[in-house]
C-alpha cells in the first residue's frame, strides 16, 4: 500500500469516526472565541488610544489657535507650541509622550486655519496570524484663528426684579 493511500485511508477513517466529537468542536470552536475576544482587546485598545491621541492633540490646536488669535505667540511657534501642549496632556495611559510622534504642522494665512497631525503606535497585546505587535494609530486635527478683535459690551437689567435676592450685586461683580 502506498502512502498516498494510507493517508487517503486514515483520513477517511478519522472523518466516519463519531467518537469525541465533542472534544474535536470545543477545540475549534474554542480557539475560534478565544481568536475573537483577543481581536476585541486589541481593538478596544487601538479605539482608547485613538480617542485619547485625538483629545490631546484637539486640545493642542485649538489652544494654539487661540494663543494666535489672542497675540500671545507668533503663528511661527505653533510647532513648538503644540508639542509642549501635546505632551502636557499625554499622561501614560493609554498612550505616554514616547509612542506619539507629530508628524505634521500646517498654517495656512489665508484661512486662518491651523492644522496638525500625529502618530501614536500601540502595542498589540495578541498579534495573532502574522500581524505586527505594533499598529499606528493617525489623527489629524485642525482649527481656526482669527486676526480680528472681539469687542463685548454688556448690558444691565435694573428693572424691580433685579433687586431679588442680590441678583444686582452678583450681576456687577461677574461684570
């Protein structure tokens, strides 16, 4: 008997035998759930530290963005300012000042637009059929500033109801 046919033989075999079926599906389908929930942790873990990579840096615009429109810096220094304000807000979990790279800072004059993008690369916990143990997580994030000065001027209700329970007096100390 060849081996073709042995093989062609014990296949056959093994696939009319009834006997522990049972133990055969647990290990398919065991191993199919517990590829399954790994994937969900990773997943979960790439969702958290996009969401916390878009926070900081959403933060980092649009502070900066405010800081040009205030006067206070020089569209020249929103890199630097972005990268202090960035790594001010990254506190190690999920994603600490190491992983998070900024790969890109745009000011456009015309627009008045100001617009940054980050990398962050996190570690997969179960990298399971040839995956990577690291995936790059981007975001990219803009906002606008304005050249013009905002005036705000208040007005003063004195009418008889103001007078109620100090509501004057609290009026002109938050003026």
């Amino acid at each position: 008997m060849s081996l073709f046919q042995r093989l062609k033989s014990s296949t056959s075999r093994f696939l009319r035998d009834e006997g522990g079926q049972f133990g055969i599906m647990f290990a398919i389908t065991g191993s199919l759930l517990l590829l399954g929930v790994s994937m969900s942790v990773d997943f979960a873990r790439m969702l958290s530290a996009k969401s916390h990579l878009t926070s900081a840096l959403d933060a980092a615009v649009t502070s900066t963005a405010r800081d040009i429109t205030r006067g206070k810096i020089e569209a020249k220094e929103a890199e630097k300012i972005i990268r202090a304000f960035l790594d001010a807000n990254l506190d190690g979990e999920p994603l600490s000042v190491e992983d998070v790279a900024l790969t890109n800072v745009s000011i456009d004059e015309v627009t008045s637009e100001i617009s940054a993008s980050a990398r962050a690369n996190v570690d997969i916990m179960f990298p399971v059929m040839g995956n990577p143990s690291v995936e790059q997580v981007n975001v990219t994030i803009g906002a606008l500033y304005s050249e013009r000065i905002v005036e705000v001027s208040m007005v003063l209700d004195v009418t008889g109801s103001m007078s109620d329970n100090n509501k004057i007096g609290d009026l002109k100390v938050a003026a």
